[in-house]
C-alpha cells in the first residue's frame, strides 16, 4: 500500500515471459495491483487478465490505446521485445508514469541516450530490471566485499553457462536469434552481467576489448546426412541439439520432467500434449535444424574489462555449457571470493581458511530471487517514495549498456576501445 493506504496501480505493456512474471510478482507484494495490460496475443492478455483480475475493458491489443488515454495508473512496466521498447517508454514518460524498463534500454547507443533524455525531460523514474543485484547471493557477495574481507579487489572472473539446449531455444531457433530483429547477443543476454560486474568492483570501466563468433550452429557443421526439421532427420537420435529430446525433457512422457525445460516447452506448444508438440515442431521455428537456422548470434564471446581504480575482469559467456548459475571469482588483496550454484565462499589468505557465507533470503524463483527482489525493491519505492530502494535507475544502467556497445565494436575492429 501506498502512504495514502491504497495500493500502487500498474500497467503492464507485454505479457510475455518477462511482463507475465513481473506482474504476477508486483501482485504477490500485497501493496500493488494490475489495473491494465496490454498484449497482441489473446491467449496471453486473456490468461493473465483473469488471473490477476484484471477489468475486462483495461486489457488491450494494442499498447499505444491503453498509453494513450488519460492517465489511470501510478507506473507501467515495459517488457516488450528489445527493439519495440523506445516508443511506449516515451509516450509512458509523457504521461507522467514511473516506468520499469526490461533491459535492453534500447539497441543502439543513441535510443538509450534517447530514452534517458525523455525521463529527465518529464521528470519521471525510471528503473531497469538488472535483477542480479537483486538476488540474495548479491547481497552476500556485497556484504563481504564492503566489509574488506578479501581486501581490494583485483580482479574478478565471470562465467555465464547459457547452456547448449537454452542457446538452441532463444539464440538460434528463437527471438533472439538475430542481431537485426532483437539485439547483438551481448546486449540481449549479457547486460545483467557487465551491469554486476560494475556493481560489484565499484568503479567505472574505462576500456573494453572482445573476441567471440558463430562457431557452431552453422550450415558448415552440420552433420552428414542432416534433415531440415528435427521431426524429419536421420541423425536426430544422436544430436545433442535435438529438438524433440530437449523440449520432450519438460514434459511428463520424459518420466520425471525437466522443470528448467517446462518452461521452454510451454513457449514451443501451449497445447500441453504429446500430438501438439510434435505438431508444433513439424511446422513452427523451433522444430528447425540448429544448423539450417537464419541465425547470426554469436554462440560463444570474451569480454576484458578494465576499471578506474586499475581492478581488471573477464566475463565469459558460451553456448557450450549446461544451463546452470553465474559462476564467479574474485580475487582480492586479502582473499579470494567464490560463487558456484548459489553458494558464496571466502578464502582467507592470513587465516590460510575457507568459509562459507550464510545467504539469507529466498533464492527461488526467476534468476536466483532476483525478479522477486527486483520487483520488491521497486513496489516497495513506489508505495514509500524511496528511489533509494532501486540501484539499477536507468541513469546507472545507461554505463552498463555504453560497456557492451564499446565491447562490440572492439570485437568487430579487434581493438581494445574506450568506454
């Protein structure tokens, strides 16, 4: 509830994945409720309107209707795909809305200059929605690191484990498959990521450099014999990238499902049987060959970064992994910190001692309780008027995305380019 005693009224513009979640989130909180929403899709408007009881007459096809009638809400959360983000977010802040932005900004350098000159113009908030500074492990991770447990920190080692069958899904088969109809992949998975590193070292990045291409999900590297569609191949049974054994895995013929997978599987075929997804991958995108896809995301990248006060990282992210959580390392003057599958450790170089690190909160749901502590943080400044609450304002965000622009252009140039 807001001061006033009544609850923060929320727009939500695409309920997809991203929108969905948020919104059941922002209703989950107790102090906020859904009073519109806007998605092209009816299944999905429909679906989520019932559920959060949403009033028929405030559930739109199109964004630009429910934006543009006289203001009915407090804020608008935004989570439309990555290039379709600019125009609801300037007709939001005209409106005088407080916004919250699923990142990307924008793609390109200029839209998200853009964007932040329109919030400051109509002076609203705005947030973007880093949720891994919101997850409990970040918590533990700063705890340790504004205490001086492991001294000054000098570097840091970051590894982001895509997965090979989630890269399959969104980077090859998917959305996100190609930089002109969503974003250069570092930009669309890899922002949240150079964003954490900033917030962790405590410093601006000064300078960037890059490497990374499209090894494997190429034409070239298909196997002998390879068909078109996974439905209709003669090598499927032995090919990791399987389009029938990976989104089979989230459902209950797979024996015990796949709970990672089920959300993916859902995506593919809302049908929820065994006949509708093969129905759904004989002639939807997802039943594709990995290597006769039109995709041009690159499947594995290395960026190296360097600070203001001379603390240097690497982030790592690869198609080739299991999906599994961030792994990271950061090496200080006093010890050495680690993050593996949600547990934080530190290594004391006087005591010559390891202990774990106690990580309070829960640590469930989307990206480690990192969308639940997003959304918190953001219903909770909303309803009390404490900008504080949200470190990922769209000012901040705005050094995280300049970092990934800057390391895209010195992969393609092979520099090492400014910040």
């Amino acid at each position: 509830m807001t001061r006033s005693g009544r609850p923060v009224r929320i727009l939500v513009v695409g309920a997809g994945a991203r929108g969905a979640a948020y919104a059941r989130l922002a209703a989950a909180t107790g102090r906020a409720i859904v009073v519109g929403l806007a998605e092209p899709i009816d299944g999905r408007r429909e679906g989520l309107g019932d559920e959060l009881g949403v009033p028929p007459a405030a559930r739109f096809p199109d964004w630009r209707e429910m934006l543009r009638r006289e203001r009915f809400a407090d804020a608008v959360v935004i989570a439309t795909q990555d290039r379709d983000h600019y125009e609801p977010f300037v007709l939001a802040a005209r409106r005088g809305y407080a916004i919250l932005l699923e990142k990307p900004i924008a793609v390109t350098r200029r839209g998200c200059r853009e964007l932040a000159s329109a919030a400051r113009a109509h002076g609203v908030t705005a947030a973007v929605c880093h949720v891994l500074r919101y997850t409990p492990v970040t918590a533990a991770v700063k705890r340790v690191l504004d205490a001086g447990e492991i001294g000054r920190v000098v570097s840091v080692q970051h590894l982001e484990p895509v997965g090979y069958w989630h890269f399959a899904h969104s980077y090859v088969r998917g959305s996100w498959r190609r930089e002109d109809l969503s974003s250069p992949f570092l930009l669309a998975k890899c922002t949240h990521d150079v964003d954490w590193l900033t917030y962790v070292v405590g410093s601006r990045p000064v300078r960037v450099s890059s490497f990374g291409a499209l090894t494997h999900f190429r034409p070239d590297e298909a196997p002998a014999g390879a068909g078109e569609r996974c439905t209709d191949c003669a090598v499927e049974p032995s090919c990791p990238y399987s389009a029938l054994r990976i989104y089979r895995a989230g459902r209950p013929e797979a024996g015990v499902p796949d709970s990672r997978r089920a959300y993916y599987t859902d995506i593919v075929d809302p049908g929820g049987t065994p006949e509708s997804l093969r129905q759904a991958l004989e002639s939807g995108p997802y039943g594709r060959c990995v290597y006769r896809c039109d995709n041009d995301a690159v499947d594995h990248q290395v960026v190296a970064i360097e600070y203001e006060n001379a603390a240097t990282a690497t982030l790592t992210v690869t198609a080739f992994t299991d999906a599994t959580a961030r792994r990271t390392r950061i090496f200080g003057t006093r010890g050495e910190l680690a993050v593996d599958d949600g547990r934080v450790t530190v290594r004391d170089f006087l005591t010559d001692t390891t202990r774990t690190v106690p990580v309070p909160g829960e640590a469930s749901g989307g990206h480690g309780g990192g969308d639940r502590g997003l959304i918190e943080a953001w219903v909770g400044s909303l309803a009390e008027g404490r900008g504080g609450a949200i470190s990922s304002n769209l000012a901040e965000s705005l050094l995280s995305h300049e970092m990934v622009f800057a390391a895209e252009e010195a992969r393609h140039t092979r520099s090492v380019v400014e910040v």
